[in-house]
C-alpha cells in the first residue's frame, strides 16, 4: 500500500505521465458528460437512425474540415412557416391561405438537397397546395401542385419531371444563375418558396418546414443514414472505457488468481493450469470471437464475457507463475504457514499484494489493448447492432467506401480518438512502469 | 529467582514436547514421477523437551536441524514417527486442533528482513496472527501488538507501529520477528538460527532477549545454531545433530567439558579460541564431508571421518543411545 501511495506521488516527475493523465480524464470527463446527457435509451434511439434525423444531411463533413480547406460549404437551414407572415382570406367552407418562406443563401456551394415536410390539421377533406419558386433575380418556377396528407414531405430533390425542366437536378437548378455555362454558378440572394393553399375546412391549419440541406454538419459530420458522427464518437468513449476497463481487470484479477494459486498448491493443480494456459496461448482469439458472434450474438456483454473467458488462461499466467515462484519459498510466507495462516489467506493476502505494484503498468497498458480489440471486432461487422461505438463507425465508413467518396473525416475521427486513447493509457502505463520498476530508471 | 520458578514448573509439569523415532524424508524423483530416492533430513529423532528450558540443536549446515525445526512446527510432514506437545499427538489433531497447536508455538526464523513481508507496517504485521486466530476487535489487537513491542524492548510501541520493515535495523527487524512469535502467547518457541544474519554486534543483544522472554513468560525455547560457541549462555541442555540423527544430549557444562562423541569433541575444536598460541599449533579437525543424505553410510554416520573408528562395528551397524555419564546421552559404540 505504502509503495503504491509512493509511486503515485512519484508520477508527478513524469511529463508522460501528467500528459497520459489529462488525456485520461478528459476522457473520461466527456464519457461522464455524454451518459448524462445522452442517456443511455436516447443513444440507442438515436443510432437506430430514421426520423429524428430527416432534417439532417446525408453524409456532410464537419464544419471545421470545410473551414481548413478555405470554402464557405453551405449549411442546412430551416425555414419554417411559423416565422413567415401568412396571408389569410377565410371564405364559406374554408381558407386561403398564402406562405412565403422566404431565405437569405449566400453560400459557395449548392445545397445537397431540398425537401418540404408539410402537416396539416384537416379532418377530412384535404387541403390542395402550390408551390411557386421565386429565385433573387426574379425568376419563377412553379413546383407544381399537391392534396396534402396530414404528413406530406416534397422531396423537391427527386423532382424528376422539373429535374428535366431545369436540365439539372433541383437542388442545383434552384440556385444557379440563369446563364447555360457548366459548371453552374452559385446566385446568392433572398429566395421564396411560396405556398398557395387552399383549406376546404375552416379551422384547418397547415404549417411547412422547408429544409435547405447544407454539405457539412456540425463537428463530426453525418452518415449515410443522415446520423450526426457525434453521437457515436462520444458515446463510444464511456463503451470503449467500459471495455476496456472491464475486460482488463477481468482477465488480470482471474489470471493473478489462478497463477497464484496454482503456484501455492503446486502438482498436478499447477500441471492442469500450465497445460490449460499452453492451450488457450495458441488458441487463435479473433477468430473464436468471429465464431461466437456469427453462430451466437454479438451483443457487446457477451463479447466482454468470452473476451475474460479466453484471457483467463493467457500467457499472463505464465508471467505471473515466474514471479511468483520465488514469492512462494520466501519466509515471512513460512512464517505465516508457521502461525496457521490458511491457503486463500497466504495467496490473497502474501502473495498477490508483493507483486501487485509491479503489475500496475501492465494493467494500465493492458486496457487499450482490449479497447482496439472491440473496435477491431466492430470493424469486421461483430459490432454490438444497437450500440454506437468507434469501431462501428468505422464499419459503416468501410461498407459505405467512405475513402473512396473522400469521406475522410468518417474513418480518421473514430480512429484519431481509438489513438488519443492508447495514448494516454500508454504514457500513463510507460511512467507507472519506470516508477515501479526500478531497474528501468536511470538512477 | 527466575531460575527457581523454572524449576518449579519444570517439576510439575512432564515433557511438553516429545519426539518419538521421527523421520523427515523428501521423496527425489525423476521425470516427475520416478521415485530415485529420499534425502532423509531428520532421521530417527527422540528428544524430551521439559516445560520452560531452554535447549540448543547444534550441528553443522545440513545436518538437518533446520528440518527437524519445521517438522515440529508442522511446515514438513514427518514420514515416519511421533510429535507429542502436551501429551497429544500432532499426527492425530483435526484442522482446529492444528491450528490451535501453531498459536502455542511461536517461530523464529534465520533472515529478519525475508521473515517480515515488506508490503506490511508492523502494526499490520503484529495482526496478522491475531486475525488469523479469530481476534475480531481491533483495539485489542493493537494493545497486544503494543505489549509485544514493550516486550522485545522496542519502545516506545507508537515509534514503530507504522514502520515498514525496509525502514528497520537488522535487530529491530528479528525484534519485531520475535514479536510476532511472542502475540500468540505461546508455550514454546523454535528459533531457527536467530542471530546467523545478524551484525554481530546485536547478537548477544537478541539472544539476551530471547532468553529474558523465555525466562520471564517460562517458555521452551528450541534454539538451532552451528556456533557452539554462544550456546553456553543461552541454553540449558544441548543435543548435537549429525547426518539426521542425535549423536550427543546433555546439559550444557557437561556436555562442553565431557564430550563423549567423537564428532562433538571435533566440533569443540573447531571453536575459535582467541589463544595467541594457536597461531603456532594445528588443530585436529576430521577430514571430509558431512554424509550424502541420500545414501547415508551405513552403520555409524560418523565412521568414514572418524579417527577412532572400530572396524567391523561402527561400519556395520547404527550404535544404540548409551549413558556413559549420568544425564549424559550419546550414540557412539566407544562407550557400549
């Protein structure tokens, strides 16, 4: 305990050590504040994709990866009827009503896509509505005209007859200047989408939400299923923490254990335990867990319990049986022999403690290990399906070839943070090991 | 006075210990299940320790002193004979039994600094026994570790309770050992070479203490050394080990100027004298080694080194324990 205390306060000699340190907590601060403010249900929620992110873009880039590389990307903006000044004409049996929605764009870039989400709060007969575009320089185009369901969404987008009509698809024939050169130009200005609606029931309201999709997104960008990266770069923090923690402390207390005991009790005890070990050492781990989560689940509880189960019986054993050994013959564990000390007692309390300062850093640098291991497992498709972690992520960059489309930002975050992380566990791990093992110090 | 009260108890009470015809052998094997032999370490022992005296095991390294020490402390399993303490047999005692019997006697080994685990404070170290025998209240725990400091004169208590033992002297260490042997309040104490690594400075220190302990608590002290030289002092019997075996008991003066053994008046030489003179004379000592224990040779384990070795007898057949002088045991067929 004392050696433990002193080496502690020893660390504070080590720049390495005070860095791996604040890279630790400020993992382990943004872990804290992402399951607090993400919860957990809302996670999952959010990572089954769908409809919290219809008004997301697909697959935009950060916003500061657009400012590095010097452009003014657009972002997605919202125009909502509740903030345009609707003209109302009521008559017998229904309204009239007119929606501009009008916007400032004045981007260098087109938006990535256009689309109108319309509800209406009609009983029965369902109101009839027209769409008229107005660009800055005058121009109009009619969008054509629509009944409305209570939940209508105008994917202005994938408007394949006025795509023919401009020569262009909509998001960039809206936006573009009148002249016929290639590549289009921006024309930047005050747009308006107006509505023409005609409610044939007179307390029936209807509001629009017209959402100009912009190409970046935030600090991480989205995917192909319009999800903000974020969601899953920092809810992969407290998982791969989780992990990584568990499976170490897991595999180190039941390896030590057995070890310890196996040393202590000696003959064939110590045999089963050797040849076990020789066993499981060359026993291939990725691909007994490929296996079991092909045939069995890939739920990440049962990745961690198989990941412990097959750790138990590793090389540690081998280690910590040489270390041991000679533990076993020294004589204050004869003496404790001498004043009737039982077996558990001898292993957990005089023999494990003597050599737990020395295997504090290989802890330490154990738990990143574990924690490539779950994104490498994710990567090869063994990811846990509801959970969103960093080697997720990188699964879906791979299936969507997000390098190939120059989707860089999509495999380096996840991989950037999959580093910091061995990183500070690995300065950390590297000083512990100086201070505990002397004979690395310089004296 | 003390010596008195010793006397008292000794008479009131029968042997505390006996050893009855007890053989330690390690089984040599090969390949892991071959059996090659045994080193018989302890040989066919009998000794008779009385309550509250002091008594030495003398023989060179090897003899197997140190194993007989841990056959009686239960460390070996003895594969042939009896321990006897307080009139019960070890052989026979269930696990309660046996751990009652470790906190009777208390064990002092060879290396202070190896014996006390170094990841513990002392005070942790004094509990350990204590916790180990069932004494659940703390307070009283650290008043009988404070006891046991005063005892060996490590005082005040409160200056070493929370030291380690890396921050200790040599001797404070084997005080501390000698602590830990003492908090059980034990009947009887094996101190297995106490002194052997200590400056030789604290060393009449610790064997005073020993003895004032033993004196004052009216313990048995078994005290295994190979330095005749101290054991006058110290003790009030002694039985020299040869090969597994007794050769020689007796009490102290007797046996330091009546040595009857061949091997024990060689061992008598081989004390060193600080005599000028001896710088002009050479000693007689025996030639050779102690015996392989192994293949022990027959007959008299002393006869290939002995010089007054008779053919066809010592080389033939174990001599019988023989009184030449009253109280005065020994193994030897000069004396049949």
């Amino acid at each position: 305990m004392r050696q433990l205390l002193d080496g502690l306060r020893r660390l504070g000699q080590y720049p390495s050590a005070l860095v791996g340190l604040a890279i630790i907590f400020a993992l382990v601060g943004t872990a804290v504040f992402t399951v607090v403010t993400i919860p957990y249900g809302q996670a999952l929620e959010l990572w089954r994709g769908g409809d919290p992110w219809r008004m997301h873009p697909v697959n935009a880039r950060p916003v500061w990866v657009d400012r590095i590389a010097g452009n003014n990307s657009p972002r997605t903006m919202v125009v909502s009827s509740r903030d345009a000044l609707i003209e109302e004409e009521p008559f017998v049996g229904g309204s009239r009503m007119r929606i501009p929605l009008e916007f400032d764009f004045g981007y260098a870039g087109f938006p990535s896509e256009l689309n109108l989400f319309l509800t209406s709060t009609h009983v029965e007969r369902e109101p009839f509505v027209r769409l008229t575009w107005e660009t800055p320089d005058g121009r109009e185009f009619i969008l054509g005209g629509r009944r409305l369901a209570r939940e209508e969404r105008v994917s202005i987008s994938q408007d394949w007859e006025l795509e023919r009509r401009l020569g262009r698809v909509p998001h960039v024939g809206l936006f573009a200047e009148p002249a016929d050169d290639r590549p289009p130009q921006v024309l930047e200005g005050r747009y308006r989408l107006t509505l023409d609606v005609i409610s044939f029931e007179e307390d029936a309201r209807v509001d629009a939400d017209l959402v100009v999709y912009g190409r970046v997104h935030g600090l991480a960008g989205t995917d192909h299923q319009r999800r903000d990266l974020m969601v899953a770069l920092l809810w992969g923090i407290p998982v791969a923490l989780a992990f990584g923690l568990l499976a170490a402390v897991g595999t180190t207390v039941t390896t030590l254990v057995i070890a310890a005991a196996g040393v202590w009790y000696g003959g064939w005890i110590d045999a089963v335990i050797q040849r076990l070990t020789e066993v499981n050492i060359i026993l291939p781990m990725l691909p007994i867990l490929v296996m079991v989560g092909t045939l069995y689940s890939t739920s990440i509880w049962v990745m961690l319990g198989v990941v412990i189960a097959l750790g138990i019986f590793s090389a540690g054993i081998k280690m910590y049986r040489a270390m041991l050994l000679p533990i076993r013959e020294s004589p204050y564990i004869e003496a404790a022999k001498a004043y009737g000390a039982g077996n558990a007692r001898i292993i957990l309390r005089y023999m494990i403690p003597r050599i737990l300062p020395v295997l504090i850093p290989t802890f330490v640098i154990l738990i990143p290990s574990f924690v490539f291991l779950e994104a490498s497992l994710a990567l090869l498709g063994l990811g846990d399906p509801v959970l969103p972690t960093w080697g997720k992520v990188m699964n879906d960059a791979q299936t969507q070839s997000a390098l190939y489309h120059g989707f860089y930002y999509w495999v380096l975050s996840p991989a950037a943070l999959l580093m910091l992380t061995g990183l500070g566990f690995a300065m950390l791990g590297f000083a512990l090991d100086r201070v505990f093992n002397p004979r690395l110090r310089t004296m | 006075m003390s010596a008195s009260i010793r006397e008292v108890r000794t008479s009131a009470t029968g042997p505390v210990l006996s050893v009855r015809d007890l053989h330690t052998w390690f089984e040599l094997r090969q390949w892991g299940f071959l059996r090659v032999g045994s080193v018989r370490a302890v040989d066919g022992v009998n000794f008779d320790l009385k309550a509250g005296e002091a008594v030495a095991f003398v023989g060179e390294s090897g003899c197997g002193k140190s194993s007989l020490a841990r056959t009686l402390l239960g460390l070996h399993q003895p594969t042939r004979g009896e321990v006897i303490f307080e009139g019960r047999s070890l052989g026979t005692l269930d696990a309660a039994e046996r751990k009652a019997y470790l906190a009777r006697v208390g064990y002092v080994q060879q290396d202070p600094y190896g014996a006390l685990p170094p990841f513990m404070d002392v005070r942790r170290i004094l509990h350990e026994p204590l916790i180990v025998h069932g004494v659940r209240n703390r307070a009283e725990r650290d008043q009988r570790a404070r006891e046991a400091l005063e005892e060996v004169r490590l005082s005040p208590p409160e200056d070493f309770l929370s030291k380690f033992p890396h921050m200790l002297s040599g001797g404070q260490q084997q005080r501390v050992v000698i602590a830990r042997a003492l908090i059980l309040r034990p009947a009887m104490i094996i101190a297995d070479e106490p002194v052997s690594m200590l400056d030789a400075s604290v060393r009449v220190e610790i064997l005073q203490l020993l003895r004032s302990i033993q004196i004052d608590h009216g313990l048995t002290l078994a005290f295994i050394t190979h330095d005749l030289s101290t054991v006058r002092h110290f003790a009030e019997r002694i039985f020299v080990m040869y090969a597994g075996r007794i050769v020689e008991q007796a009490e102290v003066n007797e046996l330091l100027n009546h040595p009857q053994h061949p091997y024990t008046q060689a061992l008598l030489t081989a004390i060193s004298d600080p005599d000028p003179d001896n710088a002009r004379q050479q000693r007689e000592v025996p030639s050779g080694e102690p015996p392989s224990l192994l293949k022990p040779p027959a007959g008299c384990r002393f006869h290939p080194r002995c010089n007054r070795m008779i053919a066809g007898t010592c080389d033939q057949e174990y001599p019988p324990d023989l009184e030449p002088r009253p109280g005065h045991g020994t193994a030897c067929w000069l004396y049949r």
